[in-house]
C-alpha cells in the first residue's frame, strides 16, 4: 500500500491511519482497530510503534480512537506496515471514508445488550462504506442497549430497542422504524445515499444530517422506506468507569485516561498491569479510556486499585472526567492557546463544579476537535486568551475574551462567571 498523497495531510484533514494530518508536532495518526479490540501484545506494540516512529505521545480520541502524535513524516510508511503487519488497520480506510461507527467499548460482550452491537455495527460500516460523497466527519452511533451513547452527537442512531428491533434516530429527535436487525444495514446505506442526493441539491451548505430542516430529515426517512416512531425510553447515564457485567460470566473494567492523554512509558506499564491481572481483550473507550474484559471480580477489583496508583481515572465523580480538550498550542499547528496545559489548571479552579456534573471544553481554536458539541462552559483559544461561552460550542457567542489567569479569577467563588456557571445548575 502506497504512502499517502501529499495533499492528504493538509491541516483540517479528517486523519486516518493511512491518511495523517500535519500538525505542530509532526503527524497526527489515527488508529482504529479491527472490531476496536486489542490484545495485551498488540497493545504493547503500539506503544513501541508511538516511540519509533513519533515523538511516544498517544491520546483516545472523543470517538474512541487511537491517535499517535509526533509520527515523522518519512517514517509514516513504515509505521503503517508495521500495523498492517500486526493486523491493526482496517485496509479498507484507504477506499472509503473514516470510520463511521462509534459503538459502545462493550458491543458485543455486554450482558445487558438487547443484541448484538459489534456485529450491527460492522454491518453498517460496510454498508456505509458503498456509499460515496459523504463527509469525513458523517458519523453513526449504534447503541445495542447497553453502556447508553446518547450524549455523543451523531448524524445517524441505530438504538436497539427489543431483542431484534432497532429505531433509527435523526437529529431534532426525530425516530422512525423499528426494523429487524438484518434490515438495518440496508436501509442504513439507502438513507445515507439519499442524503448525499439532498446535500448536493440543497442551496445552502449541507454537510451533516443537522444541516437539513426538521421536516428534510422526515422526508428522507420516509423516502427510505422508514416510519415514524415514538421517542425511546430514556436509559440510565451509561457506566463510563466502573465494573460491566459480560456475557461470558466475566467482568469489564473501565478505566480512564486523564484527559484521554498518555505516553509509550505510560501505555508500557499499563501493559504490564494488564498483563498480570489476566486481561483477555482490551477495548478502546469513547469515555478517553479502557476496557479491560475477561477478569473475575476479584481481578477487577485489583487491576483497579492498581489503576488509581497509576494515576488513571477510576471513580464516576472524578472531576476530570467532565472536562474535554484537545493538545492545543504548540503541538497543534492550528491552536492558538495551550488548551491541554491550560485543562489541568482549569480543572483544580472549579473542581467542586465538575464534580457536581458541570462539563468543561477547552479548545486550542473554533475547530473543536475534542467535543464537537455544547458544554456548560467551553473555552475557545484565540490569540493566546480565551473567548468564554456559556451553555454552548465553539461557535457560539462568547460573553468574554480573557486570559487564563484574568479567567481562573473569574471563576472563583463569588465572581461573576462563576456565579452565571452556579446558577444555570440550579
């Protein structure tokens, strides 16, 4: 396989494995595995690979995905016959558009699944794959009932709700069907290629399903061969750290990375912790983390204590684990503040905040790669200082345009935006 066209690893490149984007550091590369499952080996071969070939750092990306930064330039077709080679990339990347599926770290193994999540999932990819013209960033959720993915936006839901029924679901919370599950991937591809047909007949800009109106949406579903249904049944906030039941009698343990970021040392001794709990099968986590399947209770239970020494997130009240932010400054071309540096100082000014459910963005500019929706407070770096939003995204209107310390200040108990934060809590 050739190494990728020059013009593919232009800045705002949705990157891939065999498609990279350039950033400050070097290339960025992003991993999927097959089935999104690794072994203890294929871990510890990537964190081998993130050393030779880049500068070792290595982050979980919002959508669940490896991202190897600092990879040099010429040594990026050796990195990537180096994963081919350990059966880490999907070949078919090259062809098509990136990965369209997100699906929960469990699909597949949850006791609690409706059915079976990972093989709808890459039903739907394949499908999704036939169709051509759709944007890099389309994305798909397929929800098998457990582990619920309703706070990730996405244009498209494929939510189980019974044994062999699923409901596809349109922003706006518009829902239609539901389907058996070897239906779903058909009519999936088939809504998917009317809405490229739409988009380019539309007079405005349409690159994503909330581009459309309300009743465009309807009429595509309804073109596709899909009925209107009733709304589903609201699902408890998903276990995105903690114990999950498997099917084969087993436990998943979910852990956290802090802010989705660690290095070849830290990914190697995380290996070894794995390795001696007795992990049959790791899964990436759209949570920034992992999971790691096959332990009995009492393995679980040590392999997480051991976690905590290691510093990741291992409680559901951990305040980081509100907060989304991406490298920013100067790793990041693109960034115009230091977002990740600036997270961690963030993070302590308004921890009891995060700890009460408050969510913290921090973007390094307007691109808003780490949380492409709303948060209660998103930081947007622009010229060294931050536009300060309330209850929104990137593109939102900001209220202020401050330094980072004129806005810890701000956020202290008492002052202004602080107070605005408290209120909309209440």
């Amino acid at each position: 396989m050739s190494a990728p066209a020059r013009e593919t690893m232009r800045r705002g490149w949705c990157p891939g494995t065999l498609r990279p984007m350039l950033t400050g550091d070097g290339l960025l590369v992003r991993l999927h595995p097959p089935r999104n499952a690794l072994t203890p080996d294929q871990l510890a071969h990537i964190a081998e690979l993130a050393s030779r070939h880049g500068n070792g750092q290595i982050e979980i990306s919002g959508r669940g995905n490896l991202q190897l930064r600092g990879i040099r330039e010429e040594a990026h077709q050796a990195l990537v016959d180096d994963l081919l080679a350990a059966g880490l990339v999907d070949e078919a990347e090259g062809d098509g558009p990136n990965r369209l599926v997100l699906t929960s770290p469990l699909a597949g193994r949850a006791a609690n699944e409706l059915l079976d999540a990972a093989a709808l999932a890459q039903a739907v990819e394949r499908a999704g794959r036939t169709v051509s013209g759709l944007p890099a960033k389309f994305s798909i959720v397929v929800d098998g009932g457990a582990l619920a993915l309703d706070a990730f936006a996405a244009d498209l839901r494929l939510c189980a709700v019974a044994a062999d029924a699923i409901a596809f679901g349109l922003p706006g919370d518009l829902w239609f069907g539901p389907v058996a599950m070897d239906e779903a991937p058909i009519l999936a591809a088939r809504l998917l290629d009317r809405f490229v047909a739409a988009s380019g007949q539309s007079s405005g800009q349409v690159r994503r399903m909330r581009d459309l109106k309300p009743d465009e949406r309807s009429a595509l579903a309804a073109s596709s061969g899909l009925a209107p249904t009733p709304v589903p049944t609201a699902r408890p906030k998903p276990t995105a750290i903690g114990f999950v039941a498997d099917r084969d009698g087993t436990v998943a343990a979910l852990a956290g990375l802090p802010f989705g970021r660690t290095d070849t040392t830290g990914l190697r001794r995380l290996n070894d912790l794995v390795r001696k709990a007795g992990v049959d099968e790791i899964r990436v986590s759209p949570w920034r983390g992992f999971a790691f399947c096959g332990l009995s209770a009492d393995a679980a239970s040590a392999l997480t204590e051991a976690l905590r020494n290691e510093g990741l997130i291992v409680e559901v009240d951990d305040p980081r684990l509100a907060v989304s932010a991406c490298t920013g400054s100067p790793a990041c071309a693109r960034g115009e503040a230091p977002a990740l540096a600036d997270a961690a100082i963030l993070s302590d000014a308004i921890a009891s905040l995060l700890a009460d459910g408050l969510s913290l963005h921090v973007s390094g500019c307007a691109k808003s790669c780490a949380h492409p929706g709303r948060a209660d407070l998103t930081l947007v770096g622009r010229d060294g200082r931050y536009d300060v939003i309330v209850d929104g995204g990137t593109s939102d209107t900001a209220i202020a345009h401050l330094s980072l310390g004129e806005l810890v200040r701000r956020l202290e108990p008492g002052q202004d935006i602080r107070a605005r934060l408290e209120a909309a809590r209440h």
